[in-house]
C-alpha cells in the first residue's frame, strides 16, 4: 500500500480554485469588470475543471485502495459526501424558481417534471427539455445547477474505479488493472482531441436539438475526460516511485510547465476554454496536472490556512445560487456586487459545512459500523467538480 504523507494541500487547493470558479462566474454573469492580468494568466495555465478533475482522480482511487476495496465502505462514502448538500442546493433553487414564477403553469404535476427532477436529483445534470419546463426570464437567465454539468462525469469515474482497481486493492497479482488503465487512457484521450473541445462549448440551443441529443450525451459522460482522472489516479498507483520527482519539486513542474506553454503561444496563446484541438493540448493538461499534485505535497507549512473545515465543496455548490440572487435584487454593475457574492457565498458554505456536510459525514460510523476508522475530519477524497461557462461560454 502507498505511504501518503498526511501533511498536504488538497484542501487548499480546492478552496483556491472553488474562489476562482466564484469570481470567473460573478465575472461572466455580470460583466461587472475585465480580468486583471494575474487571473487571466491563472485561468489560462490552471481552468479549475482540469484541476478538480486530477486531484479527483487521485484522491478517490486512494480512498478506493486504501478501504482494501470494500465497496460498501467506498460508496458510503461518496454518496454521503455528494449528495446531501446536492440535494439541499437544488431544492432551494426549485423553491426560489417557483415563488419568483420561473416554474411555469402546469408543469409542476407534469410527468415530464418529475422525470427532469429524478434525473436532476440523481445526477446533478442540465436535462434538455428543461426549457419547456421553466420560465427563465423571471428569476434568472439559466437554471442555476446548469455548472453542474461535471457531477455525471464524476459519478461515471466513481463506477469504474471498482472495477479498474479491484484486483489491486486486493493484492491480488494480476496485470489486468494496468491494460484497462492503458486502454482507457488512450481511448478517452483520442475521443477528446477527436471532438476537439470539451461539452462546456455546447450551447442551449444545441442541447436543446433532437438530433443532436445522442452526440452530446456521450460528451456529457466521463468518456472524454476519463483520461484526466486515470493519469492522477495511476500516479497514486506508482505513488512510491514517483514521490522523489514530486514531492517539494513544485517550482521545477511549474517552469517545465511555463516554458512549453510559452513554446505554443505563437499557435494557442492563453484561453481557459478547455479546447482540446491537438495532442500539445494533452500534454498541456498531463504538466498542469504534475504541477498540481506536486503542490499538494510541496510547502506544508501552508496546511494552517485550511485545517478545520473545507469549503470548496458548499462554495462550489451555492455560489450561482448566490450569484442569481444579487443580480435579481438589482445590484447588476454595482460597486458592492463582487463583495455581496463573496460574502454571501462563504457565509452559505459554512452553513452548508455545519448543518449539512459535518453531519452527513459523521453518519458514515453509524452505517458502516466500528470496521472503519473513525475521525471527525473529513477524508481528503472530497470530489470537487468544477463549474463551467454553460451556456455563456465564449
């Protein structure tokens, strides 16, 4: 079994790019200024949806492996730790949609709503007929779970992690694992430079054609990410190997990683818009996912700023809650919109940590019993997932 250090980051790293995520959306949603250099360089070398999809597929393949690969325990644990401030966020969203006349007459007892609010509940995804359902000049101009679009992609990871690793977690000697990792990797590496972009570049209008649903289904699943969780997740596997080349080597990644970004300026300069045109593109993203986890165990004194609580999982859940809510009460281009989003966006998350995340995980003791180790810090498996342009993207 690996040997983890239990000093490390990823709970920082969450919280910063969760921050990011809030201010890009704030940003977009109410063009209230211009990207100041720092953040466009940051957007543009680190798009948190990458990096919440690398830390994820490293840390739940540890949480896999490291429970000897009793599924139960696994999924406990993924369930109680996505859905309920899932559950909770998109029923205030339903609730705020319908006082404010965003559900539209008659649909409420429709067949076809509750399909879309099993498939919602179940899978935290934009449906396509969701416009036929809600009145979305009301209260706001999109569903506010359309960012959500990365929690079937993580779901889909979280069902194959089982049966990839099986065998390993085991310790049962066979190769099989590394074949479908192998196989995996390359078959979802050359889907996404096949399509050329991620599905955060599929408009409504797209997602709302008949003809188009079967194509933009399979771009909704994990297929063209899958090789972004298995690369992290392999470097977990081969932890004892490649510790030495990562750990406290952070500034030695991250200038690797800068010089051949700089190298494909001429041709790709710096955009966050996830398009995956050629394989430089997917060398790009296996460096900033290098970089990534060598910060993770790189600078441990930096492991005070985010000790007690996590929230990148209830900032990344409310902040479009929170978004919406200010530009519907009128402060659109106001001074104060940035600070009221930020503001109201942790106060909300540490409700959410509080009342809803502490307490669900803490049920973990009393649904699996004493086999488990107990401890009232969460585990570093949380699975971050990370917000989009939806249907803003440029």
């Amino acid at each position: 079994m690996n040997t983890l250090p239990k000093i490390n980051n990823f709970n920082l790293i969450r919280l910063f790019f969760a921050v990011v995520c809030m201010y890009h959306h704030a940003r977009f949603m109410n063009m209230v200024e211009p990207y100041n250099g720092f953040m466009f360089v940051m957007m543009g070398l680190f798009p948190p949806v990458p990096v919440f999809f690398a830390i994820s597929g490293f840390l739940i393949t540890k949480s896999y492996i490291e429970n000897g690969g009793n599924v139960k325990h696994y999924m406990v644990n993924r369930v109680l730790r996505l859905y309920p401030p899932l559950w909770v966020n998109l029923s205030v969203a339903l609730v705020l949609l319908f006082i404010n006349g965003g559900v539209k007459s008659g649909s409420v007892f429709s067949i076809k709503f509750m399909a879309w609010n099993f498939f919602q509940f179940l899978l935290g995804v934009r449906c396509f007929f969701a416009n036929t359902l809600f009145d979305l000049t009301t209260y706001c101009r999109l569903f506010p779970s359309e960012y959500l679009w990365t929690v079937p992609i993580e779901l889909g990871f979280y069902v194959l992690v089982p049966m990839i690793y099986y065998s390993l977690a085991r310790e049962k000697k066979n190769s099989k694992w590394f074949y479908m990792v192998l196989a995996g990797f390359v078959v979802s590496m050359y889907f996404a430079v096949l399509n050329s972009q991620f599905s955060e570049q599929i408009i409504q209008k797209i997602l709302l054609d008949d003809s188009y649903v079967a194509s933009n289904i399979l771009k909704l699943s994990t297929l063209p990410y899958l090789w972004f969780f298995l690369f992290s997740s392999f470097v977990y596997i081969k932890w004892n190997r490649v510790e030495k080349y990562l750990k406290n080597k952070f500034w030695i990644w991250m200038l690797i990683y800068i010089v051949f970004r700089v190298l494909r300026l001429d041709h790709k300069g710096l955009n966050f818009m996830l398009f995956i045109t050629d394989w430089t593109d997917v060398v790009s993203y296996l460096l900033m996912t290098l970089c990534v986890l060598s910060f993770a165990y790189s600078f441990p004194s930096l492991r005070f700023l985010n000790r007690k609580v996590d929230l990148s999982y209830g900032i990344y859940l409310n902040h479009m809650q929170i978004i919406t809510l200010v530009l519907y009460l009128g402060f659109k281009q106001s001074h104060y919109f940035l600070g009221l989003v930020f503001a109201g966006t942790f106060a909300v998350a540490m409700a959410s940590w509080i009342l809803i995340e502490k307490p669900a995980f803490k049920l973990k003791d009393s649904w699996l019993g004493d086999t488990r180790r107990t401890s009232n810090v969460p585990p570093d498996e949380m699975f971050l997932v990370g917000p989009e342009e939806s249907g803003f993207a440029r």
